[in-house]
C-alpha cells in the first residue's frame, strides 16, 4: 500500500490531532461538570457536540497515524523519494 499524503503532512496532522483530542475532550468535561467558567443553557448539549469533535479528530489520528507509518515502512526498503 503507498502513501496518500506526503510524510511531514502525515506527522504534523497526527501531532495536531492528538493536541486537539486532549484539549477538546478537557472543555468537553468542563461543559459537562457545569463550571463556572463555561456558561450554557444545554451544557450536556454542547459537551456531546464536542466530544463528536473528539470523534473525529481521533479518526484523523488514526489515518494520519497510518500514512506516517507506511512512509517509515517505506523508507526501510530503500524506496527512491522524488518529493
């Protein structure tokens, strides 16, 4: 299987994504605990909301992630790189 994308677009989406997750998933918990610092009408609304961002950015961890390791399984066969 080849690479998509090329390899530092692979590793900086993987690196964002996994800083997304964390910071997310804690404003997340923050709406969903009902601090103080986080006024809503619907915190249990907006927490879901979130956590389907989570969701996804955990999806494009996992694709990101892959694309990476194939250009690593690729540099290990001595594979010519144009880019």
């Amino acid at each position: 299987m080849k690479p998509i994308v090329s390899a530092g677009n692979a590793w900086s989406c993987t690196v964002v994504s996994v800083f997304a997750i964390i910071i997310l998933s804690i404003i997340a918990v923050l709406y969903r605990s009902e601090h103080e610092e986080f006024p809503s009408q619907d915190p249990k609304g907006v927490s879901g909301t979130i956590f389907t961002a989570v969701i996804v950015y955990a999806a494009f961890f996992v694709c990101c992630g892959l694309q990476g390791l194939l250009h690593v399984r690729e540099s290990r066969r001595g594979a010519i790189s144009l880019s």
